[in-house]
C-alpha cells in the first residue's frame, strides 16, 4: 500500500467525524498492560456534565493502563560494577520479555506453559520502595533475580583471588540475604581469556575465569549460576537467557510456595480470636498477583473464587465484623467503573480495616471481571455480571442498608451500562458460522453479547422508569400501559393525589426516594426536564431494541419498541408512535397468527390513527382486534364494539372488511316454506358483543354451469343483529329458478361497511334446492304436437303467467344442454301471441294477462339430440325487471321410421308401408293415414296432371297395425308392416304419412302427476311440487319393469322410499319430516296404478318416396351360432324377382364397417334368374367386435349385354330378425344399451 494512503486511512479512523453518537474507537492493545487505548466521541453540543463524565472514563483508562503496566512488568536487578552494561543493554533489552516458561505450582501442581513474562530491568541495586500494603500482602517488594555482570582484563591468578572473587563473594552474600529473589553471575571475557579458554579446552585444563567462578559459586545442585556471555555468538546469548529463565521460574516458584504455605495456615486459624478476612484478603492477593505476572489469569481467577466464597459464608453467618458499615454514602458511589480499581484506595483500606462492604463487593467484582476478559470468557463474565447485578442490587434495597431507593437505580442504571460498555470493548470473531445446515448471521459469541447488553440495557430502563417517577418525569399512566410496568415497585403504580395525569410523586413520602443521592451527570441532567428525560429514555431503549434485533430475539424488541410508542402517546406524540408502531403490525401480518404483544400493539396503533383522524387505517385494526377479541378482556371488546359500530357509519366511502369472519360466522342455511315469495333462512352468528342493525343482508347463489351460469341474490334490509344466532329469512321476488345452487357468498351491509363471508370455495360446498317462485309465471318445454321426420328439430314453449301481469311482453332466450344458444336463429311455427324473432331472443311483444297462457311452437335450425333444454325469461311487472329461468329434458328425436317400397308385375305393383320404432321408451300407433285403391289412382291421375307427384293418403287404417307386441305397443327396434297394391305406373311418386303416436311414459306421467301433485298440497309441500314429479319420474324410468307394466296396464317400479332422503337435502327439519311421510303415500298410490287409456299423443310426419323395387332380397342370420368375437357365422341370402324376365346378376356383400365383420370367402356371387324363381346364396361372417353390429349391406348389379355394362336394381331387404340389427350372446361383455338402427 502507498505510505500516503496509509496516514490518511489512518487519519480518517481515528477521526471524530468516523464516530456517530454513543461510539467510540480502540487501539490495539499495550505490549505489557494489555490495555487498549480508547477514544470516545465528544458531541458538538456537549453539555458540561458529559464532558465531566466523558473526562472521568478517559481518565479511569489511563489509571488502569499505568496499573497494569506496573503490575505485568516485573523486574531485574543488575548490578554493573564493570561498566559493561552500556555494551551489552541493546542486545539484552532485545531479547526481552522472556518467553516459553516452564512452570510449576499452583493449585493443580502440573507443568503449566508460560509464553511470556514481562519483566523490568533495575540497576545499580535501586529496590521498590516499601509500602504498608505489600508488607502485609507479600507483594513483591525485591528484584525475582539479581544479575553481575562480570568482566576483567587480568586473567591472572592472583588478581581474581585478591580483587575477582572477594566482590564477587560480598555481592552474592548481599543478594542471598533476600529470601524469595535468586541471582546469577553473568561473566563477559576479553578476548586474551576467550583465546586462553580455547587453550585449556584443547589441552583439557580448568584454569580460566570461568571455571574458578564456577568452581567457587556453582554448586552441583543448584544449576546453572555462572554463566559466559559472548556478544558475537548468539548461542551464548540463548544460554544466558535459558538460565535466566530458569532463575526467574525458581524465584517465582519459591514465592509460590511460601506464600501458599502461609494462606493455608492463616485459613486454618479462621475461628481463631483475632482472625480478620481483610488481611487474610490482601495477604491471599499478592499470590494472585504472582499468578498474574506468570500470566497464570485461571489460577488467580480460582483464588479470587475461593475468597468470595470465603465472604459469602460469613455474610451467611453475620461474621462480618471488619466491615464497619455498609458504605455507598460517598459522593460518585452511584456510578463506578467495575474495571478501575484505582479510583478509591481500596486495598489500604483493607489493611486498615476501614473498607466497606459496598466497596469490597464493588473491587472484588471489578478484579474478577478483569481477569475473565483478559481470558476471553465473555459468556462467564456476562453470567456473573447478571448474577452480581441482581444479588447485589437486591441486598442494597434491604433494609439496614442506608441507601434510598434512588441511589439504588442510579446504581443499577450506571453499572448495567458500565457493562454493556465493556462488552462492547472487547475484540470477538465476527464471522457467521454454520448452524444446522444454514448459516448464521453473527457469530455465537458475538449473538451471545448481543443478548445480554440487550438484557443489561433493558435493566437500566427500568431503573429509568423508577427514577422517572420519583422525580415526576413519568406520567402513572405510562408504567400502568407499559409492557414492562411489573418491573416498577408497586407503591410507585398508585396515582398521587390532586396530580391530572396521575404522575407519581411518591418520591416525596416513600422514605427512599431522595433523587438528591443520584451523582451520575447524565442521570442528574436527564430528571432536569422531560425532553432530556424522553432522549436518554428512547435512546436506551433503541440501543437494546438493537441488541435484540442482533441476537434474534424480535419478540423482546416489539416490546421495547411498544414502550418508545407508549411513551410517545402519554406525550401526545401521535405521529412518532405511528412511525414505531405501523412496522411492527406489518411483519406481524406475515404468515403466522397475532398474539397477545400483537393485540397490545394494536391498540396503541388504533388509538393514534383515532387521534389522527385516519378513519380507514383506525377501523381496519378495530376489525383486526375484534377478530382476535379473545386476547382482549371485557372491557376492552365492549369499547372497540361501539368503536367499530361508530367508524362504519363515519367512512367516508364503502370499504370491504376484509376479515369479516372476525365480526360474523354463516351457521345452518335452509329453504324458507314461504308459499308467496322465493326464500332463504340463513343463520348469521354475531360476534360484536352488542346489538348492531345491519343496513342490508344478502346471500348470493351461484347455479348451472358455462354459459348459463346463474347469479342469484336474496336479501333483507334493516336487519337486527344481537350477539350469537340470528335467524334471518331473505327473499327475492326479480327471479325464478329451480334447482341445485351453491351458496357462495353472504354480505352484511352497517354503514359503509360490508362484511362478506365466503361459504363455499373449491374444496368445502354449501348446497340449497330452490323451487320455482310460487307465483311467478310457469315455463314448460315440451316435445311439438306434430314432429317432422327428416325435418328440422322442434319444441313447444309455454308460459303459463298465473297471478302475474306482464307490462310488455316476453324476452325469451333458448339454451341447450351444453350451453349453446338455440334462439339465435330459430323461426316460430305457431304462437298464440304475438312473437317476433328479434336478435338472439323470441320476444312476446304485447303486454300479458294474469293467467294467460302463451303457447309458441319454435322450429329449431337443424336437427338436435335429445336432451335438456333451458329456457330464460325476462319480463317486467309494474317496471321492476324480473327473470324465470327453467330447464326441461325435451324429446327431440323421432319415435317412428318409415320406408315406403312398391313391388310387383307390369299392370299392378304392391305398396308396403314400413313402420320401425325409434323410442327408447315403448310407443304406441293410435292411428295411421293410408291410401285406398280409389283414392290412390284419381291421386295418379292429378298428380300427372298437375305434374306434383304427390300422393295425398288418408282414411284410417288403425287396425292393420295390430300385429306388434302386447297391448299394441312398439319395443325398441320392433317394427310393423301394411301392404297396398297400387297401380304400376306410380313409381317415382312421394307419399305423405301422418301417424298419432302415444308413449308409455306420456301415460304414466298422465296417472302419476295429478297424484304427486295432490299429495303435495296434503303434506303442505305445494311449492316443492314440480321438482317432486321430475324426480319421480326419473325414479320410474330407470326402475320401471316394462314388460310387468305393458301386460297389466299397471305402473311396476321400485319403491319410492328411498327418494326422501335426496328429495329433502338442504331443508329444514319439518320439511323432511313431511318428505318422509309424503314418500311414503306416494310409494302406496304409485306403485300398481292403473295406466290411463289414453294421454297427450303427438303426430309424426313424413314424406317418403314411392321407389319400384325389382327385386326382393332375404336376410337369414343363423343367430344360435353367433357366439363370440372371430368365431364364423353363416348368413344365407335368398333373390327374388317379380316378373318372367330373365337377369344376369352379380351380388354383391358389402359390410357397412370394416371394423364390425369381415367376409370369410367370395364377397360378390353371380346368380341368374329366369321368372318368379328365386336363388340362395351362403356367406361366411366373421364378426370383429362386440355390441350391436349392423348386418352387412346386399347390393345387386344387372348385367347389360348390349353396352357390356351393369346397372344398380333397386331391392327390398327383408330379415329375419325383428330389427335390423344383430344381438351378440349374452355370453359376449358390452357396453352398449340401445341399439344403433341400420340407415
């Protein structure tokens, strides 16, 4: 890095301006002391008690910096009679402080590893001077080792008898004399000695300095005491410094011992007369302060252990006797730095018996504490922290003490943030680390710290809220409001008499509430005036809110923050409170349910939306807590129901509760009995806990599906709602509709509010049955009375007005069942009203009677399924629009197939007429136009005439159709044949046949309605009655025995009990009670009634061509042998021709569907006739599916000579089988239930 870039990032970190209020900046710490420098922000407004107290911490850090130097830098003595030290000092001062110790004592007597001892060189014999206090501690007051130096030219004999030794020898004993202190002999040689020491080493000779100062100071147990410092060699220097260190170990080791000796005799004396525990104290402390120049901080923390256990057994006891008086009486008391022991004599007052228990607890803490941050045990350290605050604070408040109450929380106050200041000195890892597979934000000990200065901080507001009220900075009503007021003395809580907003002044009365005691400069500044007060306050309960924040636990900064806002509002702060409060309820919104802080939060917040005229956001968080009212006590509920009543009708516009299950809760839902109007009894409980009357309340029904989907709304206005059910019947008399619909939402209107609840969604339905309005018009789709074969579909409309009077016609639109609009262009056959086709609707154009019938005939484009038809009706009555919407299944399909074919010679042919029937239900011919030979041939003749080719038939000819099944009804596939002969020149004419026709299921409707009908009006169901026949109905056609039915003219269906339960769904009690007991009846009137002889019967049309057959065509299918899939059949093929003309023929077997047969062998066989004769022919079928298969299609081709051509003939085909179609064995699976008719 560039050396000017280097001074200014320095400059600019160690500049005020990095530093934000409440900071401060540390140095890496001192070599020896271990002490970090720290500079402390001074704020451009500092008042004079904050330079004070900022000046007094500056000075407490250099007071502990000079303590700890002293203390870590332990000395030598060097005595230098030679004058060599200038030479040497360099190299010896470099080589310091000494390092890898080996040591041995203790409490564990195990080696332990020194890294480094610091030590301080003396010369010239100076000592530490004496002091009181480390004569009776045993602190050190001599040198660890005593050091000569050593150095003579003369290496001669005589001069180090005569001058070498004799000094040397009074030097050693001078030094010997101190017990505790060692001492070593250090020889520099000149270079005549170093090059006759090199001489005796070869020749194997002791003669030198050294070896005689060896052999003259050296025992042979006492290691090494004389060594030889060569300067150029560093071998010799790391010998001089080995036996040094070994000096220094012994020395410490000796003091060790004798000083352990001595505390375990002074402890053994403990119930002795005379025994006193200060002394004991400080005589125990100068052997912590040994372990503490070896940097032994976990023995010396041990010794400070046992002596707090030591006082905390005879303050159990009461053998307190040293200790005067309890103290705290001195000015600066309330407020200490647990770190500087230098701010009172507290050691000389333990000498001389005058400390105080206050002081003591106060050093002995303070001593504890250093030793547990210089070990980096903040855990510990914060531990017993929290443990001495509570204890110590706990005994000052009993009585005895002296000290007020207000003394006490300054002292609390002062001391909690005296260690949050601590904690915030002290160098951790910041790096996140892994956790459970995630990574953590902060490190575990620096989340640790978090929490607890979050903790020691939260305490040292309290003491705020206590000193605040003594001093009247704090209104009653916030410590009753705030979330921590179970923290504040109780006696504070009562509101003092004749004050107008209840703030305490029990300061003056309680005995210890003189706020006079208090020191600390910002505690007396803060209680000066409420806007000092409200800054510290808010500031403190930020910092902890922050800490929590840091550590994770956000429950326990909601409620710090909570009290800021409560703060703020018991000043009348509205808008700050909003600021604090609006943040809290957001993150409470996200994803998980609100709690009891949450509520508490809430409000607060609501009070101040009030208070700020916000009406919108002020009703949203009453709904909010009304919803979670079950958090709130009686009062509260009562207070935020009339406030939510009050803001309903103050809103300036309609707003959408959103939570509207909190307010009500949709119960049971049945069709109302009502026989005059469409309705629906909902039970709507009420959660307001008072009468509330709602504007309006509706209910919305959602029916049909797609494109014919249906909204229905029912509703009531000015309802009454009381707390619990509320039994409210909705009515509607805009629609009519009958069926199954889904309720899916109710709306409860109070003033601009509306509350709707969602009662079904995708998953969970609520169903209801509606019937028809009982007196809007009546719609019914019927079949037409006459039905075109091969024409387009067709239906009949009726409207059946009843007691309604239409203004202006009819608005009529036609759906099928999938939802595709049939009217759009559709033209009517006939109508007994007026009726136009107008857009997509068939409109009734003039107004409508009561009790008019309106009866249209609509022919439909095209042909159409059979299936369900809706009909939507909208029309007016007295200008109100109103609209029936209703739904019929309508027979579209042709119950009859006819053909027509002519046969026979040249003068006269024969006309067979073919009746098939289509229905699924069996029919029944009632009668039948056909030609008479004298009406058939004037009809030739005007019809050549007139050149029409229309034959016009008539006259009955009932009778003939006689031949089908039992009583004269028509079977699915079964048909019925007449024979005519006509004239031979009517081939190519077209024939008009009409045919009365009568179902069975048009009789039993005839004999079953009028009777579920009556039987509804004697069980009170006469609006159920319509939905009542189209449900018996269907029971009868899918249960009914049609044959049983046909031989006795009786109705054999299943019972009709088992329809009660789907008839009375969704009802209330009483109606399916009497759906019970209607079933019943019906099943014993219905169930074998006779069958009328008669019924609405319809007329089929259609117009057939006269086609001269020439050949006639016989189909024999051996239908015993039809079996199974791929198993052969034979079918035999029979030619006939009318006539005596003779013909080449090819015939041909052609299957309709490659998929249903294949041919086994020649598909085309070539046959001659001659005359009336006739040919058989056999096939081989192999059918290749199961179901009802269409027999193959006979095709015949004339061989022409004179053109070498072949001609197609017109053929009659008979069969064998009563349709044509062929039915598998009932061996083979199918799926099919109606046979699919051969065209």
């Amino acid at each position: 890095m560039n050396p000017a870039m280097a001074i200014k990032r320095r400059e600019t970190i160690t500049n005020q301006s990095s530093l934000l209020p409440g900071q401060f900046l540390l140095g890496p710490p001192h070599a020896i002391s271990n002490i970090r420098p720290v500079k402390f922000y001074i704020p451009p407004d500092e008042t004079l008690p904050e330079t004070r107290y900022r000046e007094m911490r500056e000075e407490a850090v250099k007071r502990d910096h000079e303590f700890w130097l002293d203390n870590n830098s332990r000395f030598e003595q060097v005595t230098d009679e030679c004058g060599v030290w200038p030479r040497i000092k360099e190299g010896f001062t470099g080589r310091l402080p000494l390092r890898n110790l080996i040591w041995k004592g203790g409490i564990t007597q195990t080696a332990r590893f020194v890294e480094q001892l610091n030590i301080n060189i003396c010369m010239d014999g100076t000592v530490v001077a004496e002091d009181p206090v480390a004569a009776v501690s045993g602190k050190q007051i001599g040198p660890l080792l005593h050091i000569y130096l050593l150095e003579t030219a003369d290496t001669d004999v005589d001069t180090y008898k005569s001058v070498v030794r004799p000094r040397a020898k009074r030097w050693v004993d001078g030094v010997s004399q101190h017990k505790g202190e060692e001492w070593l002999i250090v020889y520099l040689p000149g270079a005549a000695e170093i090059q006759r020491m090199t001489t005796s080493k070869f020749l194997n000779m002791r003669a030198t300095t050294l070896d005689r100062l060896k052999s003259d100071f050296q025992g042979k147990k006492d290691g090494e005491r004389v060594v030889m410092l060569r300067t150029d060699l560093v071998e010799s220097w790391n010998a001089v410094f080995l036996a040094i260190r070994e000096r220094v170990v012994q020395a410490l080791e000796d003091r060790v011992a004798s000083m352990t000796e001595e505390i375990r005799r002074l402890d053994a004396n403990r119930m002795l007369p005379g025994w006193n525990y200060c002394k004991f104290f400080v005589f125990k402390e100068g052997l912590i302060n040994l372990y503490r120049v070896m940097g032994l901080k976990d023995e010396a923390l041990a010794q400070y252990d046992e002596l707090e256990a030591a006082f905390l057994q005879l303050l159990k006891a009461q053998q307190l006797s040293w200790f005067s008086k309890f103290g705290g009486n001195e000015a600066g008391d309330d407020f200490t730095d647990l770190l500087d022991m230098t701010k009172k004599p507290y050691r000389q007052r333990m000498v001389e018996n005058t400390i105080t228990m206050f002081d003591f607890r106060i050093y002995l803490f303070g001593q504890q504490s250093q030793l547990l941050i210089a070990m980096g045990k903040y855990e510990e350290f914060v531990e017993r922290a929290q443990r001495f605050v509570t204890t110590f604070a706990k005994y000052m408040r009993q009585k005895g003490t002296g000290l007020s109450l207000a003394f006490v929380s300054s002292w609390l106050y002062s001391t909690c943030q005296n260690i949050v200041e601590i904690c915030e000195g002290v160098q951790i890892d910041q790096a996140p680390v892994e956790r459970g597979g995630h990574r953590a934000s902060i490190s575990a000990t620096a989340r640790m710290l978090a929490g607890s200065k979050a903790e020691f901080l939260t305490r040292a507001r309290q003491q705020l809220d206590i000193l605040g009220t003594l001093n009247g900075r704090l209104p009653g009503k916030y410590l009753r409001r705030s979330n921590t007021y179970m923290q504040v003395p109780s006696p504070l809580l009562s509101p003092a008499v004749g004050t107008e907003d209840g703030a305490s002044t029990v300061a003056a009365t309680a005995g210890d509430g003189d706020i006079k005691s208090i020191t600390n400069p910002v505690l007396t500044e803060a209680l000066a005036t409420d806007e000092r007060f409200d800054q510290i306050y808010i500031r403190t309960c930020e910092q902890a809110t922050q800490y929590y924040l840091d550590c994770g636990r956000r429950r326990f900064a909601q409620v710090l923050q909570g009290d800021i806002a409560q703060l703020h509002i018991c000043r009348s702060r509205w808008q700050e409170a909003v600021k604090i409060l609006r943040p809290q309820i957001a993150a409470d919104k996200d994803g998980r349910a609100l709690g009891v802080m949450d509520v508490h939060v809430m409000t607060r917040l609501a009070t101040c939306e009030r208070e700020l005229g916000r009406t919108e956001e002020c009703f949203e968080h009453v709904v909010e807590l009304m919803e979670n009212s079950q958090l709130l006590d009686g009062g509260s509920r009562d207070m935020y129901a009339d406030m939510f009543v009050e803001l309903a009708h103050e809103m300036p516009a309609r707003y959408a509760v959103t939570a509207a299950s909190a307010l009500f809760e949709v119960g049971d839902i049945e069709v109302g009995d009502s026989h005059d109007t469409l309705s629906l009894q909902v039970e709507l409980v009420s959660k307001v806990p008072r009468r509330v009357v709602a504007e309006r309340v509706e209910t919305t029904l959602i029916g049909g599906s797609g494109k014919q989907q249906l909204e229905i709304v029912l509703d009531a206005n000015a309802v009454e709602l009381t707390p619990g059910p509320n039994a409210i019947l909705l009515t509607t008399d805009s629609v009519s509709c009958a069926g199954r619909f889904v309720v899916r939402a109710v709306t409860v209107e109070i003033g601009q509010a509306e509350a709707t609840l969602v009662v079904s969604n995708p998953n969970t339905q609520r169903c209801v049955r509606l019937n028809g309005h009982p007196t809007a018009p009546a719609v019914s789709l019927r079949a037409p009375s006459v039905i075109m074969v091969d024409g387009p579909s067709a239906l009949r409309l009726s409207v059946d007005t009843r007691g309604t009077a239409v203004d202006a016609g009819l608005s009529i639109r036609l759906f099928s069942g999938s939802g595709a609009l049939l009217t759009n262009q559709c033209t009517v056959r006939s109508t007994t009203a007026a009726c136009v086709i107008d857009a997509d609707a068939l409109v009734v154009t003039e107004a409508v009677a009561a009790g008019a019938v309106v009866i249209a005939e609509v022919v439909l484009e095209g042909p159409h399924a059979t299936g369900e038809v809706t009909a939507v009706v909208e029309y007016t009555v007295l200008g109100d629009p109103r609209l029936i919407v209703h739904s019929d299944d309508v027979e579209f399909a042709p119950l009859l197939r006819f053909e027509a074919h002519a046969m026979g010679a040249d003068s006269a042919h024969t006309l067979l007429l073919h009746a098939q029937s289509c229905a699924v239900t069996p029919i029944r011919l009632d009668w039948l136009t056909t030609p008479t030979r004298h009406q058939l041939a004037s009809s030739v003749d005007a019809g050549k005439a007139s050149n029409r080719g229309v034959l016009q038939l008539d006259g009955d000819a009932g009778a003939a159709w006689c031949k089908a099944s039992e009583r004269g009804f028509l079977q699915l596939g079964e048909s019925v044949t007449d024979v005519r002969e006509i004239p031979s020149n009517a081939g190519g004419e077209v024939v008009d046949v009409e045919a009365g026709v009568t179902t069975l299921l048009a009789l039993v409707c005839a004999a079953v309605e009028p009777q579920v009908t009556e039987l509804a009006g004697l069980h009170g169901l006469a609006q159920h009655a319509r939905y009542l026949q189209r449900l018996v109905l269907a029971h009868i056609r899918t249960t009914m025995d049609t044959r049983a039915t046909l031989r006795h003219m009786r109705l054999t269906c299943a019972p009709l009990l088992s329809l009660s339960a789907a008839a009375s769904t969704h009802c209330s009690a009483s109606v399916r009670a009497s759906m019970r007991r209607l079933f019943v009846d019906l099943s014993a009137a219905v169930v074998g009634c006779a069958l009328p002889a008669d019924a609405d019967s319809c007329t089929v049309r259609v117009r057939l061509p006269v086609v001269v057959e020439e050949l006639c065509v016989t189909v024999a299918l051996d239908s015993a042998r039809f079996c199974s899939v791929y198993e052969p059949t034979p079918l035999t093929v029979r030619v006939r021709q009318h006539g005596a003309a003779s013909r080449c023929l090819w015939v041909t077997l052609a299957p309709h569907c490659t998929g249903q047969w294949l041919v086994s062998g020649p598909a085309a066989i070539q046959i001659a006739l001659r005359g009336s004769n006739h040919e058989q022919l056999d096939f081989v079928l192999v059918p290749l599916a199961v179901g009802y298969l269409t027999l193959p299609e006979i095709i015949c081709h004339e061989y022409i000579d004179n053109n070498a051509d072949y001609r197609r003939l017109h053929i009659r085909l008979e069969s064998t089988h009563p349709s044509l179609c062929v039915l598998p064995n009932s061996r083979v699976a199918t799926v099919y239930s109606v046979p699919v008719p051969c065209l």
